[in-house]
C-alpha cells in the first residue's frame, strides 16, 4: 500500500546504509516523510533528509531530533537502528570496547527516543521500532559483547513497551539474522578465508542464504505501520528460522 504512511513522519537512525537506508526508502516509497540521523548524511537518495547526529552525543541527538521534527511539523516514528559490532568471546573484548559498544547499541536508543518523546506524544500514530538480533534470544558464538547489548535492547524494548502504552505509544523490535549489510562484509573481510566464512554463514540459516535488509525493512514497516496499531512490546524475528527451526544438515 504506497498510502500507508501518508501525512506521518519518521526518523530512522543509522539510516545512510544497510537495514536503515532499506527502511529510510520504504517508508518513503509508502508515503512517509523521512530523515535518516547518521554520521554521514551527504549522499542520501531523494527524497530522504539528512541529519548528522552521532549517537553518543546527548546534544546532538537533541539537535537532530529536533531539526527533524521542526522540518517536518512533528514525528510519528522513530526507527532506532544505528548500532556496531563486536566480535569474541566474554575475556577477548577490554572494558573500553564493551563501553563502547553499550554506549551506541544501548544507550544510543535511549538518547534518540528520550529526545524524541515529547513529539510522538503529539502524534496520532505514534510507534516506536528497534533494531534487535536474533543474538538477543539465541546463543551464537564468538559474539558474548554483543549479545549482552543486544539482550538489553531486547528487555529495555518490553520496558519501554509497558511504559508508554497508556500514552498511546507502541513499542517493538525486530530480531534480523544474520543480515548481508556492509558491515557484515566488513567482518567477512577480517576472516582467513571470507568465502568459506560466507559459506559457513548461509549455511547455519535454515534457508540456506543470508537475510536481505529490505525483508527486514519490510518487517519494520510492519510494526511502524498504522495497521498495527494492536501490536506492541513484541519482538519479531526475521531470522530465516534460525531461532525457531532445527532442521537436519544436508
């Protein structure tokens, strides 16, 4: 439905690549107006907006936030999807990178969407989606710093949920599997042999490949979407039935 979104506006964070570009276009391409908050903004496709905001930073997630909303007469949704990698176990990561990465994955979302409240109280539709992992509820390896991260977004997402439903405000998340995005491709990049690490990645997918930003920009929409307007604290995977199936190898 090209109408779906008409008159709501959105921001979506991490939105210059990967699952927040595949989201930033389909949700402009179904009718919504569409900032993408990121570190680099200058090559977004129209009719996207950009607005510079790194995560970290209180101030200019404030400012960013706010830019967006006066530019567009309000927000509806918000897309909480910048976030990083890390791989290794629980003693390969020092304390500054667990810092780190909790300081983005976590606290980034909790920056954006205090920012962002004041104006999806003022909204009719107001829908609040964050970008999880299908590590939040399925033990993978080498990957303890991000699934600790990852699991937080997962609990705070329920919180969030319980929080603001009185207020009208829906709160979800999407669980994608392993996603073929530019940073997946940076990691394949670092191992001995990526085509075989490639291999090996499609093959623990019980489809046989790995997820494409666009289905889980498809999941998205759905949870942002008006039409779920019943649908809130839940967590949907998008995981091509890793966490869910146990099929035998072939």
């Amino acid at each position: 439905m090209s109408d779906e979104f008409d008159g709501l506006r959105a921001i979506v964070t991490g939105g210059s690549s990967g699952i927040g570009l595949a989201t930033a276009q389909l949700l402009a391409a179904r009718g919504a107006e569409v900032g993408c908050l990121d570190l680099r903004v200058e090559d977004l496709p129209s009719p996207l907006v950009g607005f510079v905001a790194d995560v970290t930073d209180d101030a200019a997630v404030r400012s960013a936030v706010t830019a967006a909303a006066d530019r567009f007469g309000g927000l509806d949704i918000v897309v909480n999807n910048a976030g990083i990698g890390a791989i290794g176990t629980v003693e390969d990561n020092a304390d500054d990178e667990w810092h780190r990465v909790w300081d983005v994955n976590v606290v980034g979302m909790v920056r954006v969407t205090r920012a962002a409240l004041p104006h999806l109280r003022a909204s009719a539709h107001p829908a609040i989606v964050n970008t999880c992992s299908i590590v939040a509820t399925a033990g993978v390896p080498q990957r303890a710093l991000y699934s600790a991260a990852k699991g937080a977004v997962l609990a705070m997402t329920r919180a969030m949920a319980a929080d603001h439903v009185r207020e009208g405000i829906r709160v979800t998340c999407v669980n994608p599997g392993t996603v073929d995005t530019p940073w997946v491709r940076r990691l394949l990049d670092q191992a001995p042999d990526p085509d075989a690490e490639f291999a090996a990645l499609q093959a623990r997918q019980p489809t046989g490949r790995l997820v494409s930003a666009d289905e889980v920009a498809h999941a998205i929409a759905y949870l942002a979407s008006p039409y779920s307007s019943a649908t809130t604290g839940i967590d949907l995977a998008v995981d091509g039935g890793m966490q869910g199936l146990r099929v035998r190898p072939q």
